[in-house]
C-alpha cells in the first residue's frame, strides 16, 4: 500500500469444499473474474486446474507461483499424476516461482527459468526461551505442533506412544494443532491437547523436552 499497489485475497480452497464442492468452483470463477481487472496474479501453493492458467495468460496477466513444500509430490484431493500435471502446467505457464530450499528450485528449474528463493529461517527473536524454565524433573514431555493436514503422521505414531509410555510412566505426549478426529490415542491418559493459537504458541513449545516430527519414508 506505501508504494501505491492495490491488490485482493480471494482464498479459493477451505475445508469445507469436501462437503459443499460447488462452493470451490464459485470461488475460483470469482477469482478468475476479479483477475481481469489487476496486472499480476500470486497464486500461492494451490493447484488451480489448467484451463485457468490458460485464461490467465490469454488475457496477459503476469503470474507468481509461490509455494514451501513439495507440492509436486503431494496429492491433496487429486490423483497422483494429476496433481504433478497441474503443478507442472502452472510452473511453466508462470512469469516468477518463489520457493524456499534448493531441491524445489533443482525441481522447477527446468519448467521455469525466474526463481527467487527465500529460505525460511526460525524466527529467533520471538522462538526462544526468554526465561529460565522451572522443569520438574520427574516428568518428561515429548512434543508434536502441526496442522489437521499433517495429523496422519502423527497417528503413525501410535504403537510407539503406547510402548514409551509404558516402559517410562512419566512421559507425556503432547500435541498442538492436530485434527483429534483422526487419532486413535485421542483419550489416552498420557495425552496433553492444545489448540494452535498465534499468542500462546511459543508459550506451549516451552513445554517440550523432546521435539518430534514423524514423516514417511518417501520424498
């Protein structure tokens, strides 16, 4: 706004859309027609079917494709090869790919040659234990933050859980943000549950004496 650039969010995918998928489709006709009166389209991380890309371009439009994970490996409500085509016909239909890390950029880098990469670092001013913990020493967390979407890693994890807890009666998993529906051990005794919150995330990290990340064995 300081440099004079007007723009709009439309967010066109929310989670809904797997109940009411008519609604999808409005927003995203929406955002093709609100495209038609701005110069540059960021489309971030979704993949948008290619008939839109294609309109985009028709009527000139410069495109940014902005995306952190490796979205040309991840499925969503697409089938495989599906999801890799439309990432790969909004890839190289782009005029500017931002990423984060070198192996996206390896993967990219022959669909479109204007990458700008920015890496994602920790923001350590606001992640860090700004006082000194009181910890009991007769309990041991261990720690998960996620996202509903990242939730079935965690469940993964479930045998694990239930021998540790078992051989170590003093540990405690905790958990935040993840979709409870989901998970088998949702009303374990050795379970602590929180929501994400923005205010109070770094406060619930400081919790943590072990942090986990549990993924697939796969790209």
């Amino acid at each position: 706004k300081e440099y004079g650039i007007t723009f709009n969010i439309i967010v066109c995918f929310k989670k809904s859309d797997s109940i009411f998928f008519l609604n999808k489709y409005l927003r995203l006709l929406y955002f093709l027609f609100l495209s038609l009166f701005y110069k540059t389209v960021v489309i971030q991380k979704v993949l948008i079917p290619p008939i839109m890309v294609n309109i985009l371009r028709k009527f000139h439009k410069k495109i940014i494709y902005d995306f952190d994970d490796a979205m040309y490996t991840t499925q969503d409500d697409l089938k495989a090869d599906k999801s890799e085509y439309y990432f790969k016909h909004i890839v190289s239909n782009c005029d500017l790919v931002i990423l984060e890390n070198e192996n996206a950029k390896n993967y990219v880098s022959s669909l479109c040659q204007n990458i700008l990469l920015i890496t994602g670092p920790i923001e350590t001013e606001r992640y860090c234990n700004s006082k000194e913990k009181q910890k009991n020493l007769n309990t041991i967390t261990l720690g998960w933050i996620g996202s509903p979407s990242t939730t079935l890693y965690l469940e993964q994890m479930a045998d694990v859980f239930d021998f540790l807890t078992l051989k170590y009666p003093n540990l405690t998993v905790k958990i935040i943000g993840a979709d409870l529906g989901i998970l088998s051990f949702r009303e374990a005794s050795w379970l602590k549950i929180s929501d994400w919150d923005l205010d109070t995330e770094v406060e619930e990290l400081m919790e943590f004496d072990i942090g986990i990340m549990p993924l697939q064995n796969n790209e």
